[in-house]
C-alpha cells in the first residue's frame, strides 16, 4: 500500500497543493526521491532519516521510494520535511491514516525532530480553505499567521513526535513529556504576543507637526484622495520626507480582503512579522542603493519586491536621482497597470503593484538651484541632474510640486499649525483623513470597489471627466503650450476629477483644471526652471 499525504509549494504567486507519495518495499536501504525535485527538497532526506531516528521510532530497513506529485512542476523548498516525514511513518503503521486524512502539512524538520517554521505557511493554508480541505498542520512558529484564514483547523506541532498514536507515544513517554514541556511554554509565549501583535496603535506622526507648507499638504491630500503619484521636488530640509512619510496616516484602513492579500505576500517573503498594524496600508521606503531584482522581486526562488510589498500602500523613493536608472526604469510597468510580470525559463509570474508612487529629489547636486545665492551647479549640471529621470517616467506622475524654504515666523509657529490648536483644520492629519475617505467613497460608488480615480481608464474618462467649454479651452492652451503627452493630459483630468471629489462637486470645475495644471507644468524640469 502507499500512503499518501497532502502538502503544498510555495511560490511569489501563493501555494499550489501537492502530494506526498510514499513506499517501502524489500532491497537495500535507500532513500529515493521522485517528482521533479530541487536540490533544497532532495537534501531533506537525510534530514527525515535523521529526524525520525532521533524521535526514537524504527526507520524502514528497505528501500524507501518518495514520489512528490504532480512530477511536472518543479519543486524546491525545505517545507516538505515533514509531510515527506508523514508519508513514512503513515506508510509504517507509526500515525494513522485518520490523522492526517483530508489536511495539508508543511514544515522544515531539525536533526532532532523539531519542526520549524517556514515561508508562505499564510498562502498555503488559504489555498487549502480554498480547495475545500479539512486542516492544515504548522509549524508552531508560524501559528499566529496560519489562524488568519478562519474557518479551517489548524494544527501547530513543535516536534514531530506530536503526530504520531498514542500507542507509540507510550514507548517514548519521558521524551514526549519533555516535549510537551517546551510546547506549553512556547503556547503561552506565542498566546500573549497574538494578544498584542495585530493590535491597532494609534500613528504618531501627524501633518500638524509640518510648519507651513500648505500648499504642499493640499497636494499630498490630493495625492492621498485619488491615489495618485506624486514628486516632490525642493532644497534639503524643507520638509520632502516629512510629508511623504505622513502619508499612511490620511489613508483609509484596509479592507480584510485587502489584508489577507498582501499578508500573502509578506508570508511568502518572510516579512510577516515586520507587519505590526494590519490595518494600516504599508509604506515602503527603500535605499538607493536597491538592486533591479530586490525593488521588482525575482531571484533564484521567485519573491516578491518592493513594488508588491508596497501593494495597497506607498512606495516612497527618496533621493530619486541617485537611484540607478535601470531601477527606476522598471517602474514603467507597475505605475501603469499595478502588477509586474517577471519571466523565467520555469515561466512567467504576475505580482501585484498596486502601489501609490511618492517621489523626492533636489532641484541640483548641490540641492539649492535656482537660488543662485547658494547654488553653484552649472546649467550643464543641473540638466544632466533632472536627464537621470526619463519623460516616460515624469509622464506616469501625476503630481509634481516644489517646495520652498520654510519661513522663520512658520518655523516659530505664527503661522504654522499646532496639534493641539488645530483638530479641526483640514491640514491635521484627522482632517485630511476624513476628507479622504470621502472622495474613496465617492470613486467607489463610481468605479466600483477597491477602484481609484488614478486608475480609470480612457473609456472612463470620457464619462466621469466632462469639461465645460471654458475648461476644454483652458485644457488645449495648456496641452498646446506645455507640450503635454496624451498620458500627461489624461492624468491632468484624473487629479482635477479628485479635486472635485474633495469638494463634493459632481462636475470638474475651471478652478479644478487650473489646479491640476500647476502640479504638471514641472514636466518641463530643468528647461522651464
């Protein structure tokens, strides 16, 4: 007879559900192992051998054929010790085939039979909710992630002796006590962190804190209000980091579904536990220094980059000029249709990368241009400064604003807000979150869920984004005058589509055209400065 037990990949796309195989027949002892196998899952056996000896239970004296099915898919990963581990103990009479009938096991084994935790244990459990099966057995490590996909058993094990009948539980009383032992101390560690891991906090940061730039936070709330990218272009210190960094905070929480998704992904990449607030959208902000394959995701084993760990969220590049070009050029795709494709020889992987864009650079080298005063970049310099950012790139930012030097009388807080002076000013970050979620609720009724003004398309333009015949002249000055590209005009009438969200009004307004165009006339950069 040969047993059979459930067990699953995983891969940057989620889990696909596979089989273990086993049979132990006469001949030499050997371990064979079958089904189109990787190196990492071939280096198991050992492991397995070693493992189940260690648990004090009989290793077959035959030769121990392990097929991993189906055989046409490549298979790599160490998440298949124990189901593989399973599979032999089943097929030698060791665990019944009741107790692991209709689940899916996953899970590294050590040398002493511990089981340990892996990557992507959220996505296989999900992928088994989905086809219907009974449980799923975990390691204990990865518990409190397992248990975010309700409605299906969940089964932790710390040692592998767990899972064996009790009847040979009996023979390695002392060894299993001890391991019971640990278990219960590991149960309450893991208990009272669950209680607090996924525990909303309140932000810290806060737009009040911002000394003056009004105009600047008006952008950003727009930005926030459409999901729309935006560059922020200034001197050093006049707040760039501040207000992207702020951002989080006037987005509206995510939706379960939203959750579930991108903890996904942050299970597959091992980064679940950097995760503190579920509910808040992720903000990601990475060096520029970043290779092509850590921001777009790949590798040897295909993961998810940057661009999918910001899904839902921001993706914030600070220093926009000293990332390399060749990774600023990957974004071309994400920004324009949120999702990335990598391609392999093993086959094609679609990420997600919904992601909203927030940028920052200085006007030159030395930060200072045009203050002549400061800035001693020739025009050469200044030019081949904005030449490190293509057109076609410019062209998928929506918004791009410059900032200004702060003045003393704001910095003194004269004219800047002050938190406890302010709730009810639309610049706090209370204010600009409610009027946030109220143009998301407008563009949900609008364009459906989880849909945003940034990502209608042309047919909806031309539904939703109807001019006046004053406005449709101002928009063909400014088209014919600025040089604008048709993605540059069709962003143009997607911001001042948001602006009059904000407002509440039902038709785009020649104040609201006249406000998208200044953030857009900087596509003209070094040239127009």
């Amino acid at each position: 007879m040969v047993s059979k037990v459930g067990c699953a990949m995983v891969t940057a796309m989620g889990a696909t559900l596979l089989e273990v195989e086993a049979d132990v027949s006469g001949g030499l002892p050997d371990i064979e192992m079958t089904g189109n196998l990787g190196s990492s899952v071939k280096d198991g056996r050992e492991r397995i051998r070693v493992a189940v000896k260690k648990c004090g239970f009989p290793f077959p004296q035959g030769r121990v054929t392990i097929n991993i099915a189906p055989a046409a898919m490549r298979k790599e990963g160490t998440g298949f010790d124990l189901a593989v581990a399973c599979a032999i103990l089943e097929e030698m009479g060791i665990i019944s085939e009741e107790r692991l009938k209709g689940k899916v096991v996953i899970g590294e084994l050590g040398l002493d039979g511990s089981v340990i935790g892996v990557r992507g244990v959220l996505p296989v459990v999900l992928a088994a909710y989905k086809a219907g099966r009974t449980g799923c057995i975990v390691p204990l490590a990865n518990y409190d992630e397992a248990v975010l996909v309700p409605g299906i058993e969940i089964i932790p094990v710390a040692h592998l002796s767990e899972l064996v009948d009790e009847a040979y539980k009996m023979i390695h009383d002392e060894k299993s006590t001890d391991c019971n032992e640990i278990q219960d101390k590991v149960y309450v560690n893991e208990k009272n962190n669950e209680a607090n891991k996924f525990k909303s906090k309140k932000p810290s940061l806060d737009f009040a804190d911002i000394a003056g730039q009004e105009y600047a936070k008006k952008a950003m709330l727009t930005a926030a209000a459409g999901r729309h990218n935006i560059l922020l272009m200034g001197p050093p210190g006049a707040g760039k980091t501040m207000l992207v960094s702020r951002i989080p905070t006037i987005m509206p929480s995510m939706s379960e579904s939203e959750q579930l998704e991108l903890a996904c992904l942050y299970s597959v990449a091992g980064k679940l536990a950097d995760r503190e607030n579920m509910e808040e959208r992720p903000f990601r902000a990475p060096h520029h220094s970043i290779t092509p394959a850590a921001l777009a995701g790949g590798g040897r084993f295909i993961e998810p980059g940057e661009v999918s760990l910001a899904s839902k969220g921001v993706l914030f590049l600070d220093e926009l000029t000293r990332y390399d070009t060749r990774v600023i050029e990957q974004l071309r795709e994400p920004l324009e249709t949120g999702k990335i494709m990598i391609n392999r020889v093993t086959g094609a992987y679609e990420l997600p990368a919904d992601f909203m864009l927030a940028a920052a650079m200085n006007p030159c080298t030395c930060g200072f241009y045009p203050d002549r005063t400061k800035c001693r970049c020739t025009q050469w310099e200044v030019n081949r400064h904005y030449g490190r950012i293509s057109r076609p790139i410019l062209d998928r930012i929506d918004i791009s604003i410059s900032l200004q030097r702060v003045s003393f009388d704001e910095l003194s807080g004269k004219h800047g807000a002050v938190r406890q002076n302010c709730e009810d000013t639309i610049y706090t970050s209370a204010g600009m979150r409610k009027a946030v979620e109220k143009a998301w609720k407008i563009q949900r009724e609008r364009l459906g869920d989880d849909r945003c003004n940034s990502r209608m398309t042309n047919e909806e333009i031309r539904k939703y984004c109807v001019l006046g015949r004053e406005s449709e002249g101002l928009m063909r000055d400014a088209y014919e005058h600025y040089g604008l590209s048709a993605r540059a005009y069709y962003k143009t009438l997607k911001v001042a589509r948001t602006l009059a969200d904000i407002e509440g009004e039902e038709h785009i307004g020649h104040t609201h055209i006249l406000e998208a165009l200044s953030y857009r006339v900087k596509d003209k950069g070094a040239e127009q400065l």
